[in-house]
C-alpha cells in the first residue's frame, strides 16, 4: 500500500511559553503581532513553532519579530518577547556599474598611468559575495593601450596620440567573489582629442566686503571666474599656502572662502587657476570695511578701530 508523507520545513525558532496555573487557566495561544513585514512567518499557536511560508531575501530584510502568549483564563494574562531573525546571504546580486556605459574625452600624450576612469561597482550582498571583484578589459583594447586595476581604475599604458588612433572601445567584465561567480559587462567609449593649446585667464580684481561690526564672521566672499577655450579642459583653482588660515578657495568652482573672523583692512590674495597644461594667477584685493554704526539698528555705536592694512602675499606662481 502505498504511504504518503507531508513533509514540513522544520521551524525557524520554537517559542516556548510556560503557565504555573492550574488546567482551567493555562491555555496558553501564541500570535506574531509585530514585526513580520510581508507576512513570511507564521506561528502554530499551541506548540510555539515559528516557521518561513515564503523564501527570505536578505537583501530585503532582517526580522525582528514581537511574539505575545495570551492566557484565556480570569483575568486573561498576557507575555511577550521578542525574536530576532538574521538571514543568512547566498550570492543573489552580481556586482553592478555605476553606469550602463561610460563616454570619456581624453587629451593626446597624457604620461603613462594617467587616470582615465574610476569605475564604481556595487554588490548588494554580504562581502564574501561581493568583494573582492574581478575586471577584465574584454575586447577593444587595441595596442594595449589601457591597463585595468584590480581597484576598477582604468589608466593609459601607452602615450595616446590622436593622429594614430583617436577612438577606443573597451568591452569591460567585473566578476564577484561569490560562488557561485556572478558578473556584469559594460562598454567605454574613449575619445582622443588634441592636447592644451590655451592658457586659462583670470583677471585681477578688488573686492569690497561689509563688516557688520569691526570684524567679518567669514564664509563664502566671492566667487573667483576663470574662462578656457579649450572646451573640454578642467580648471582647478588653488591659493597661496601661506594663506591657508586665514582664506581657501575651492578647487573646482572657485569659490573664496574666509575661514574665520577677519579684522577690518585690506587683504591681498593670489590665486592660481591651471587646466592641467598651463597656470595663470592673479591678485585679488579684499578690502573689508565696517558698516557705519548708524547704518545696522539701535545698537551702541563702538568705538571705531584705526583702519590697517595688511599685505598678506603677493607670491605669484608662474
Ligand atoms: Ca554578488
Ligand atoms: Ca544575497
Ligand atoms: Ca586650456
């Protein structure tokens, strides 16, 4: 004859709840009444056993799960503790760019080893699953031209020269550290322009700054503007070190920074702009002045502070 099994997962965690009354009063039903999102557990109300209905993702969720023993006697009891549920990871995710493709311009005889691209890889699963991570340059790579780290940072392995070739497209893999391997594939498209050929120019100029008192709280002053006309260069903007401070300027946009309070006078700063190739500086005068007492509410006039001037540099870097 023949005999059926139902075969049942056997349960996650067995809550025991225990009663010391008599048999009237010890009925004891237990119910999860917080924490199971999605509804993956369910509870066998008498025996206490906590069993999965559904598979876990532990990229969507740990479980914390509030689990309450009620007693239907006179008066009804009720108990609750709590049970915590890691799920343990399998490797479900392979490791992501950050980008579908990538489009980058670079400019002709850049030294051997210049940075090309950082590549940006993500893996959602726990790192045994995800790092380390394995690039490869697949196809494209004519001449041997580009060079991939282990870090994902692709870098020139020759001097690129326009007139030779001027258009790359590397086929890149990365792989996971899982088991099994998981990957994912992208292309780059590396164009070759010509080099340099215009210096950034950035002008001298003068500030004026208003002091609501005989000190300015700092912050941002100004914003210093350099233009190229080579369009596809970058321009980095940097200050006299000796300046550090009292003043920055932030290397990508410019902007000139007064770190803390400055005494009314007059400051000379100079800043440097390059696009890699060529530097140009300039001076720039601030000159901070007080607002005249009457000028800012009721408050007391002070005493006024004898102006002063301060050369603080005139280092040029050319
Ligand atoms: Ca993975
Ligand atoms: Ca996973
Ligand atoms: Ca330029």
């Amino acid at each position: 004859m023949p005999v059926c099994l139902l075969l049942t997962p056997p349960p996650v965690v067995i809550v025991i709840a225990a009663d010391a009354d008599g048999p009237s009063n010890n009925h004891i039903c237990c119910s999860i009444t917080d924490g199971n999102q999605g509804n993956p557990f369910t509870i066998d109300p008498t025996l206490g056993e906590v069993k999965e209905v559904r598979p876990l993702d532990r990229e969507i969720s740990g479980y914390t799960l509030t689990v309450q023993a009620s007693v239907n006697g006179s008066p009804p009891r009720i108990n609750t503790t709590t049970v915590n549920i890691d799920v343990s990871d399998v490797n479900d995710n392979p490791p992501a760019f950050s980008k579908g493709n990538y489009s980058i311009i670079i400019q002709e005889n850049k030294p051997i080893g210049f940075t090309v691209q950082q590549l940006v890889v993500i893996d959602m699963d726990s790192s045994h699953n995800g790092l380390p991570f394995l690039f490869m340059i697949m196809t494209g790579n004519e001449d041997n031209a580009f060079e991939i780290s282990q870090q994902g940072i692709i870098t020139t392995a020759i001097q690129l020269k326009r007139k030779v070739k001027d258009h790359y497209l590397l086929h890149l893999k990365v792989a996971d550290n899982g088991s099994p391997q998981l990957s994912s594939l992208t292309y780059i498209e590396i164009r070759v322009i010509e080099e340099s050929i215009h210096p950034p120019p950035i002008l001298s100029l003068e500030i004026f700054i208003t002091a609501f008192g005989e000190e300015y709280s700092g912050g941002v002053i100004w914003k210093v503007h350099a233009t190229d006309q080579d369009v596809y260069d970058t321009l980095t903007y940097s200050m006299d070190p000796e300046m550090e401070s009292l003043f920055s300027v932030s290397s990508t946009g410019g902007k000139l920074i007064a770190h803390k309070k400055l005494d009314i006078g007059q400051y000379l700063l100079n800043v440097t702009v390059t696009d890699e190739k060529f530097a140009t500086s300039a001076v720039i005068t601030g000159f901070l002045q007080q607002l005249p007492s009457g000028s800012y509410g009721n408050e007391k006039p002070k005493q006024k502070k004898q102006k002063e001037t301060r050369e603080l540099s005139v280092n040029r870097r050319n």
